[in-house]
C-alpha cells in the first residue's frame, strides 16, 4: 500500500484507468461465488477445499486493495458490472466449476501482464503490488492445473 511519503499527488488518468480494469476483473472473477457459505466449498472434496478457499480469500483482499490503491491515488474505484447470464453458476458442482476457474485465472494473469506491461515504468509502487498480485495469481494457476488434472 502507498503511504502518503511515496504516494504522487495525483497519479495519471491511465494508471487509475489500468488499475480499475484490474479491479473489474478481479470483481467480476467467478471465485467470487466460491464464499465461506458456498455449496463449492461445502460439497468439494477435502483436496479442493483449501486451495479453493486460499483462491477466494486472495481475490476478495485483491478488491480491497485494488480499491484502496486507486483512492490512494486519487482515483474512484469503479464498481463492477452485473452480468446476470452467470446466475446460473450458483448451481454447479466444484468439479463441473473447475475449468471455468482456470479460465478465469488464466485471463486474470493475462490481465495483470498487460497492465504491468502498460505502466512499463509509470509507479514503482503500483507495479510492485501488481507484480506481488501476479505471482499469487500465477501460483493459484498452477495449482488449479493440477486440480483439473487429477479431477
């Protein structure tokens, strides 16, 4: 997180531009419908609980900080868009959800790679967190292959 010593006065129309559209697509991630009351989570097996839990606790602290960053910055987060033709996600099994959560993690750290690329060297500190972010990403990819192997 920026404190106000390393935080710019005002940061440039494209870094909050970037930044919401990687708050966007961490808001609008199907992880979001995998929550501590989720039938995902009660009804998978015990192999895919807690990586599932780990990967739904590190997208709701990306949307907080995502958030926070881009009011540091002097930003307005922008809320996410409804698509309600994912409603009926609320009644698929974990094994049949897999691939869709791989697919969404891929695009995730699709999404991050081209922002970093795009800020190039704007903000050290934005990018930091954006790399931090990426490699949590990247961690949670490989271990959603495996899942998706063994399942």
């Amino acid at each position: 997180m920026l404190n106000s010593a390393t935080m710019p006065p005002s940061a440039p129309v494209a870094v909050i531009d970037i930044l919401n559209g990687l708050l966007e697509g961490e808001q609008s991630s199907v992880f979001r419908f995998m929550n501590e009351g989720s039938p995902y989570l009660s009804r998978a097996a015990a192999e895919l609980r807690k990586p599932l839990r780990e990967a739904v606790e590190t997208n709701a602290a990306h949307i907080n900080e995502m958030g926070l960053l881009i009011q540091d910055l002097g930003g307005v987060p922008s809320p996410r868009a409804i698509r309600f033709e994912e409603q009926y996600l609320a009644f698929l099994n974990a094994k049949f959800l897999l691939p869709k959560l791989l697919e969404d993690k891929r695009l995730t750290v699709q999404r991050y790679e081209n922002a970093l690329k795009a800020l190039g060297k704007a903000d050290a500190n934005v990018s930091a967190m954006l790399r931090a972010h990426l490699e949590e990403h990247l961690q949670q990819l490989q271990m959603l292959e495996r899942l998706t192997i063994r399942s």
